[in-house]
C-alpha cells in the first residue's frame, strides 16, 4: 500500500487559508507556506509544518498546492518551485490565471519531470471552509488521480476538465455567468428601485427561490449548444422556458419603459434567450404546428 503523498500549500490569504486549514489532518502531513509569518501561525499551532521557502516547500512535498494572487506571482512561484522539486512531483495552481500561462508553466515543469495542473476553484471563502469546493482540474490523468483525493479535502466536486488549461478555461466560463448575472442583478434591482420596492426585500427572494430552483445552472443540462432537433427530449421542456422567460421579460421591458428606465441587459436577454436555449424564436410551435 502507497504512503499517503505529503501535500505543501503556498499562499494563505482568503481562499488559501480556509482550503489549507482543511488540509492540516491530511494523514500524509502539511507543510505551509506564506510571506507573511502571521499566516502561518494557526497552521504550526494546529501541527502543521511551516517552510521558510517555496523551496523548503519543494523538499518536503509531493503535492504543492499554489494559491497565490495573480499570474506574475504564480509564475514567480512555479518557476522556483519547477527549479527545486524533485520529478514526480504534482504543482497544483489553484490561483486564477490565463490559460495561456498555465500552458506555458506546465511546459517549463514537464522538461523537469514535473507535473503540473492548473485546477482553479469556485465556492468562494465559505465553500473553502467547508470543504465545499468546485475544483476543476486541468492536466494529464495521471497528475489528476495523485491530486484527487487531497484536494477532496477542500472541495466536494472535483473534475477532470481535461489536459493543462482545461481547468482555467472552465473557471473563466463559469465566472462569466457568476459576473454577468451580477450585473443582470443590479438592473433587476435599479427596475425594482424605480417602482418603489425595497431591494433588500428583493434580494431575499432572489438567494431564497436560486437555492431552491438552482438559479442560472438549472438550464445548464444540454451536452451541447447546438439547435434541438425536433425529437430531442429537451425541445418542448426548453421551449417552454423559453415562452416563460419571453413572456417576463416583455412585461419587465414594459415596467420599465413606463418608468422611464432603459434595461439593456433584459432587452439583449429577450433577444437571445430562446436562440441561447437552442429553440429559436419559435422552433417549438413550428414543429407543432
């Protein structure tokens, strides 16, 4: 039976602390890692190790989990790691980068016989401190299968996205939606100031019905984004989402011409809803017609 892989955590700040301190009973042990010494205090009182250097990191660590701000400093830190750790070893990028640099990193590793995965997360802080966590790994089957189970410690999804930037292009897409709909939020919000409503009452029963309803991903069950054929089990459930969602919308635009309030984002909404959903303007009632 393998020894469990000794896992190494760099960066402690708000997603990397809560996702580390899930990893301080991982039976293989803990070694971390931050510029800032305060950062790592918990983590010694709690009976991990605390290296003084990335490469102190690489000498003890089959796994290195990254968790860094930005790309500069995750190159900066993959570079040294990629000079120091012994082959075999998996670096997990969990910042989020540029595909493009996970590419070029893993690269630089793979002349070193060094594995690396970009595997971004999404969960936010409380999903860290959880261990509730989306984890989605880029990179070979090999590297995902050594990361698997450790990083299961942190996160209660973790996908193999597919070879080295798969990860980070699944992040992006994913973030898209998150940061689109908020924005789609505050012009919800601006309508519901506009005729009078209080719009914390209003957000209430936006994060009250999404938990029930899934929000957004509730659609997302298609395996792809082609036109539906007009045998395909989903036309008549997406169509009817869609006669749904036209229908609302058109009597959200019209609350808001009254108010004198132009709403862009409803407007685009109404235009692409149905051709997004793969049911066209009216595919549904031409098949049945």
């Amino acid at each position: 039976m393998n020894a469990p892989l000794r896992v190494g955590f760099i960066g402690l700040g708000n997603m990397g602390a809560p996702m580390a301190q899930r990893l301080v009973s991982w039976p293989g042990g803990l070694t971390v890692c931050d510029t800032r010494r305060e950062a790592t205090r918990p983590f010694a009182e709690a009976g991990a190790a605390v290296a003084d250097s990335v490469a102190d990191v690489a000498a003890t660590a089959d796994v290195v989990s990254v968790a860094v701000l930005d790309d500069a400093q995750v190159r900066a830190v993959v570079t040294e790691l990629s000079g120091v750790a012994a082959p075999g070893t998996v670096i997990a990028v969990h910042s989020t980068i540029a595909d493009l640099t996970a590419e070029e990193l893993a690269v630089t590793c793979a002349e070193r016989g060094i594995d690396l995965v970009d595997a971004p997360i999404s969960g936010g802080a409380p999903g860290a401190k959880l261990g509730r966590l989306a984890v989605m790994v880029g990179g070979s089957a090999s590297a995902f299968e050594r990361v698997r189970e450790p990083f299961g410690c942190f996160g209660d999804l973790v996908v193999h996205a597919g070879e080295v930037g798969a990860g980070t292009r699944m992040k992006l897409a994913r973030n898209l939606l998150h940061f689109v709909a908020f924005s789609a939020a505050t012009e919800a919000q601006r309508l519901a100031e506009a005729a009078g409503l209080d719009i914390t009452t209003l957000g209430k029963i936006v994060r009250h019905s999404d938990a029930v309803t899934g929000g957004p991903g509730a659609i997302m069950l298609r395996d792809r984004t082609a036109p539906i054929e007009p045998d395909d089990f989903w036309l008549p459930i997406l169509a009817h989402v869609r006669d749904l969602g036209e229908k609302d919308l058109g009597l959200a635009l019209e609350l808001g011409d009254r108010l004198d309030l132009d709403l862009p984002l409803a407007r685009l909404a109404l235009e692409r809803l149905g051709p997004g959903l793969g049911v066209g303007d009216d595919t549904f009632e031409r098949q049945n017609s």
